[in-house]
C-alpha cells in the first residue's frame, strides 16, 4: 500500500497516478478536499513555456501532454490556452525565444509598436515575447478531478487528520493527531508548506514559506481577450493572467508580485494581505495595464515553499518520497510532476540529480512564475 500525504495539486495527482496504475492508495488529509489554507486553490493558475532555463522549458512540453492526459481521463476541461507575454527591461525575450526555439515550441518576437497594436489594452516600452502555449490552469478543478478519479479507481481517501510524524522502522508508519496509525509500503510526502514542520527522518534542504498576495481587477473590455503576461523591471516582476471566477462574475485579471513575500509557516500565516503590495501592484495596473480598472474587485493570499536555488524536491529515501515541486512555478506541471512521484514511489525510476534532496544548491537563474 501507498500512502500520500497531502491532497493539494500535487498529492492529488499523485493519487491518481498510482491508482490508475492499479496500486492500493491512501490519500491522507488535514482539511477538507479542496481547501483554501495552502497553495493549490483559486481558479486560476499560470501554464507557460518561456523558461530561461531549457531543463523547465523541455519540461513543460512533458507537463502539456500530461495535462490533456488528465483532462480525457477525467472528462473535464482544465487547462484553456491564452498565449503568453514576456515583456520589461530585465525580461530576456531575445534568450526566451532561442530557449523555446532549442524546445521545438512556436513564438514571435515583437517590437513596441507591433505588439500594442495587438494588444492595445497593455501598455509595451520595449520588446515582448509571445508563445501561444501558454494559458491558465483552474487549480480548484484540477484537485477535485484528480480525487474524484483516484476515488472511482479504488483509493481511499481521509481527509480531516493531520499527520504529525512518520516512522520508518520496519514498515512506514504515518502518525496523525487523532492517535491513528497508517501502516504503508511507501509513503510520499506532498504536505506543501507544511513539509518543513513535519517531523521526517530525513534532512530537508533549507525551505522558505512565505506568504503571497493576488488581486484581482475588472477589465474596462469584457469582451477582451488577455494573455497571460510576466513583467520583469530591476525594481519588481509580476505576473498576470485572466482571473476565472476568483476575479468575481464579471472578466476580470490577476495580477500579483511573484517576489518579496511575507515569511511566514502554514500554521502561523496571518491571511492578512499586505497594503504595500497593494499598492505596487495598483500603480503597475495604472501603469503598464491601461486595459484594467486599477481597483481591484478582489484579493487573496496564499503560500509559496521556496527552495534556494528554486528547483523542485522529488527524492526518495527508503520507503518515503519526498515531493515538493515549489518556489512558485510549480502548478503548471501538476499532472506531470504526479506520474514523476508514482514512478519513484514505485522504484520505476531514479531521482533526477536536480530535484535531489542533497543536491548542492546552484543559486536561483531566475524567478518563475
């Protein structure tokens, strides 16, 4: 038996990874499915190839196929394809493009001019990038798809326990605050920004949880149709995209920093969202955004896990995976990062050397939303 801990994205996926392999799964819980206290809720989740860094850029390909994988097996519609802006000073279109030219993935390079006659509503100072495979990826459904497939193809699934520790002396032995035990061959661990707070017989590297703020504003056009975009200057990088419902019933684009966070734990985050951000973020949409309504009809916060050099954890040791594919771009590879745990919990494959627990840190290339 196979016991997950964690239902968030990438828990989820896992499960349904497993199951639809035919393995026994338990999927533990500390809430209810689909809840709204980490970082895999909200309807609105950015999927896009222009990475820097041509291990993520091959890597997003592998993720596509498995997100429309997912979308057939669970009859249901996940991921909607917007195309994808890269644009600001310290945004390298000219390296995105030669990375996602290397990746076999389509995209234009466009000057000021011709890219606001596209897209009059965003106000360009200099050149963009655009790549058509990227969109938005609904978080909340994708959770709830997963499990619901998971349920149907045999797992169980117990939400409301929270696991305070794991043993692995013999069998694994997964310990929740009820007092119960749950005896499994492997355990993998997607507890998201509570990984660093478990108490695991295995060394994590250094882990920052912070919590982040988005917004949420009205477009002037609602019949507009918005990419979704990344703006990078020396002072900020933000990130938006269209909003789905979290934006309210009217179109409306989140719009958020993808930096300077408020350190934080999952036990001890305030929910608060920060005024400062606020701010920024409703000068850049007066700015940059003239397409937008500058006051936004909703906001949210929610949790980034960052690694220090912002790869991705998916190791093994003994009976337990550890997984946390975090630093604040891991979404978009949910269903692939999903089949890559089930493969190590069932000793298929070797960890790659980069997502490795003891790897040495390269220092973060970039930010990645």
């Amino acid at each position: 038996m196979i016991a997950v801990v964690g239902a968030g994205l990438m828990g989820a996926a896992t499960a349904w990874q497993l199951a639809r392999r035919g393995h026994e799964v338990t999927l533990i819980e500390a809430y209810d499915i689909g809840h709204q206290h980490g970082s895999s809720h909200g309807s609105s989740r950015i999927f896009r190839r222009a990475y820097a860094d041509p291990f993520y850029a091959r890597l997003t390909g592998r993720a596509y196929e498995q997100w429309r994988e997912l979308e057939r097996d669970a009859s249901t519609p996940l991921l909607r394809m917007t195309g994808g802006l890269d644009l600001g000073p310290d945004r390298d279109a000219a390296r995105l493009a030669d990375v996602l030219a290397a990746a076999g993935a389509p995209y234009e390079l466009l000057g000021p001019e011709a890219a606001t006659e596209r897209w009059p509503h965003i106000r360009f100072t200099g050149p963009a990038l655009y790549h058509p495979d990227a969109g938005v990826v609904d978080a909340d459904a994708t959770v709830a798809a997963c499990v619901r497939r998971a349920t149907e193809l045999g797992a169980e699934v117990v939400t409301g326990r929270r696991v305070e520790g794991i043993d692995v002396r013999g069998k694994a032995r997964v310990r929740t605050d009820d007092g119960r035990e749950i005896t499994a061959n492997t355990v993998v661990v997607a507890a998201g920004p509570w990984l660093p707070g478990l108490e695991l017989p295995v060394a994590l590297p250094p882990l920052t949880v912070t919590q982040q703020q988005v917004f949420h504003f009205r477009q002037r056009d609602p019949d507009l149709s918005w990419p979704v975009l990344i703006s990078k200057d020396a002072t900020m990088q933000v990130f938006g995209l269209p909003s789905g419902t979290d934006g309210g019933p009217l179109p409306a684009v989140k719009v958020a920093e993808h930096d300077r966070g408020t350190p934080t734990t999952a036990r001890t985050r305030s929910g608060v969202v920060d005024g400062a951000s606020r701010a920024r973020i409703g000068d850049f949409v007066r700015d940059r955004l003239p397409g937008l309504d500058p006051d936004p009809v909703a906001e949210a916060t929610c949790l980034y896990t960052t690694t220090s050099d912002e790869d991705f954890i998916l190791d093994r040791r003994g009976p337990l995976v550890i997984v946390s594919p975090c630093s604040g771009h891991g979404a978009k590879f949910t269903p692939l990062i999903g089949a890559l745990a089930a493969d190590l919990a069932t000793g298929r494959t070797e960890p790659h050397p980069r997502f490795r627990l003891d790897r040495t840190a390269r220092g973060a290339a970039e930010t990645r939303p």
